[in-house]
C-alpha cells in the first residue's frame, strides 16, 4: 500500500510531461502536414532519357 504513495506522484509527473511535449509539439507546428511528405516522395519529377543521353550520363556502363 506505501507504493501507491510513490507510484501516484510519479504518474500524475509524468502525465504532465507527455501533455507539455505533446502541447510544444503542436504548437511548432509538428503535425501541419501528415500527408503531404509521403506523396512527395511518390511523385516522380524526373524526365525520361533517351538511349543516347543514358550512355552519356554514365561512362561506366557500356
């Protein structure tokens, strides 16, 4: 029963430190954008080479 007076305190802090990290974290802006990164990394911006410059870009392939 003595840990439950040691226990308490320790989980009431810790509470209070998750809802502090959580509350910078939201106020830095950490959740604006959720998907916006993963369709960045989807898009496909590159050009389509053609057979000549594909030999040019790498001399080592031959």
């Amino acid at each position: 029963m003595e840990i439950l007076y040691l226990l308490i305190p320790i989980s009431v802090i810790l509470v209070f430190l998750i809802g502090i990290a959580f509350w910078w974290s939201l106020r830095n802006g950490q959740f604006d954008d959720m998907e916006g990164p993963g369709y960045r990394v989807l898009m496909d911006d590159d050009k389509p080479s053609t057979p000549d410059q594909k030999s040019s870009s790498n001399p080592l392939q031959q």
